[in-house]
C-alpha cells in the first residue's frame, strides 16, 4: 500500500510501511520514537480533548484545538540533525514568569498563533512539521475541541465525571467514557491516511482518556473498523492510578472491546514483566481475533516507560513477522 505525504502524493519505496499511530500524551510519543526507527511513513492521529495546563488556557482563551498533544508528536517525529532538535527543544520549551504567558510550552503557543492567522488546524500542523523536518505527519483526531465524560464507581457509588483532567484523577473505577459533542467531524487527511495504511497501531496510553477516544468517533471508528490494514494494540507497562489502577492486562483488551466491539485486532504486544496472567491475556487477545505478541520493552532502568529501541524492535517484528494466523492461542515468545 501507499500513504498520503502532506502534498497528497501517494509515495512508497524505501520508506517503510505506511503506519497510523494513534493516542494522545506520553504514550503515542513512545511509539512515534519506535516507529521513526523503522519507517518514515508515519502518521499520529492525536487525541484533542486536553482541558488542563497550557492547552487547557489556550483552549478557552482562543477557542482552538488544545495543542499540547499535537506538539508533543511532533517533536517526537523531529529529525535528528541539530536543525530538527533545536527546534524541538524550542517546542517544547515552557516559560518561566511572573505574567500570564507562566507555564505556556513556546510550541503551544507557536501552534496556536499559525491556526489563528491560516484558519486551518492541519495546516498550520504541517508548517510546524516542515519547520521540524518531521519524519511523518501530525493530525487531530477531530476538528473541533472534544469533552470527555466518563460514569465512574467508587464503593458502590456510581457518578459521572465531565473533562479530560478531572477523569484522570476522579476517585473510583471507569466503567464507560464518551465524548461531547457525540459524532465531532474529522479531518479527511485522517481518514485518507487510515485507508492507505499497511499498519494501524493503538496505544500504549492513558486508556480512557487517550487511546479509547479514538473509537468513540463515528467516521474515525468507521476508517478503523473497514481499513484493510492491519491493527496492532500495545499494552500499557504499569495500571494508571485514577483510570486503571484495578485493571489487569486482559481488562485493558476487553475494555477496549465494550467500547467497540466490532473492532479486530491482529497482534496484541506486551511486555512479559507487565503481565498479570497470561493465559487470561492469551484469551483476551483471542477474544479481539489477535495474536498476543511477548517482547521485552522496557527501559533498563525499570521505570514503565516503554524503550524506543526495543519497542522498535517489537514492531519490526510484528510487521516483518506476521503471517495471518489469527487467533493461534500460543503467544510469540521473546
């Protein structure tokens, strides 16, 4: 298959596989690292429903996408020449003063001020991107700002939670989560990219509020379900305190799957030291029509931090390595 460059063009080559990574945060950072290592057609569709810190304010002040996700991809897809990096650390710079700018990273400001003078989120991503001579394409998942409301339970008490930072630390267990407004528009770079690719990988991420959004979106989980490409769900390293943190390895997969159950995956990757029982894993992976993949991608330093080097590794892997055989119960061990 090919991928949509940001001219449109359809190119392909020696460039790797056409891959969609989708999340928000930290986690789709990690895997942007990984897949710069092995492909440059790389595109992040990034979560837009960010109400806290600088994004937060620039979101309510001017009425436009929260930015921080989007700069955070960017600079992971920055080359790595002292032009790239510069200006990288220069997105993701935050300011330190007395005033108003305090806390305000310059990329988010840098990002908001080119969606005010061209009226184009996404292309005021790509000018950023060309400034980075990113390896790949940064999108918005939706073109509008999105909510998250989440219905929680906390000892027997059921609640409802409205806003990304709020659920994030809401006392008790996330039962369901939704987005507001309902069926937001989507760019149709997103959906172009979806349909071109050979890849489309999910997580890893905060589960509720970066990684299940993305199927929540009517014409987004649309693209997901109906892509030929191939899907692969990445495992977080450790359960999330707030979201997750009564959640095992299997929960994560299932969990996935109630929010949208017509969604087949073909490889489920995961870390051996983050599993809670593998059997159940090996069921849940079978549950979504995937093969449960067992690599070693943690950072040296045992921290939960997926290592860019070793996830890359996994997911050359994945791609080299997979066959079709969908729903085999053994694992592919280490």
């Amino acid at each position: 298959m090919a991928y949509l460059d940001r001219d449109g063009w359809a190119q392909r080559g020696e460039i790797g596989e056409s891959v969609v990574a989708l999340g928000g945060g930290h986690g789709l950072s990690a895997t942007l690292r990984a897949l710069r290592h092995i492909t440059h057609a790389v595109t992040a569709v990034v979560t837009v429903a960010d109400d806290g810190g600088s994004s937060g304010r620039l979101r309510r002040e001017m009425d436009v996408l929260p930015p921080g996700d989007l700069r955070m991809a960017l600079a992971s897809l920055c080359e790595e020449t002292e032009w790239g990096l510069t200006w990288r650390d220069v997105l993701q710079t935050r300011l330190h003063t007395t005033g108003p700018l305090d806390g305000h990273a310059l990329g988010n400001l840098l990002i908001s001020g080119l969606w005010q003078m061209l009226g184009d989120p996404v292309e005021g991503l790509d000018w950023v991107a060309r400034l980075l001579n990113a390896q790949g394409r940064v999108l918005p998942m939706a073109s509008v700002p999105l909510e998250i409301e989440a219905d929680l339970d906390n000892e027997g008490t059921s609640y409802t939670v409205r806003g990304q930072s709020r659920v994030a630390v809401a006392p008790g267990t996330v039962r369901h989560v939704r987005l507001i407004p309902e069926d937001p528009p989507v760019p149709g770079a997103v959906l172009d990219a979806i349909d071109a690719a050979d890849w489309v990988v999910l997580g890893p991420g905060s589960w509720y509020t970066s990684v299940i959004p993305h199927l929540l979106v009517t014409d987004l989980h649309r693209a997901l379900v109906t892509t030929d490409a191939h899907r692969a769900l990445i495992l977080n390293l450790a359960r999330q305190r707030g979201e997750t943190d009564t959640m095992t390895s299997a929960d994560h997969v299932r969990v996935l799957l109630e929010h949208a159950p017509d969604l087949k995956l073909d490889v489920v990757l995961a870390d051996p030291t983050a599993i809670d029982d593998i059997d159940d894993l090996v069921e849940a992976a079978q549950e979504a029509g995937a093969r449960l993949m067992l690599r070693q991608v943690r950072t040296g330093d045992g921290m939960p931090h997926h290592d860019p080097l070793r996830l890359a590794a996994a997911l050359r892997d994945a791609f080299d390595g997979f066959l079709g055989e969908v729903g085999r119960p053994e694992p592919w061990l280490a």
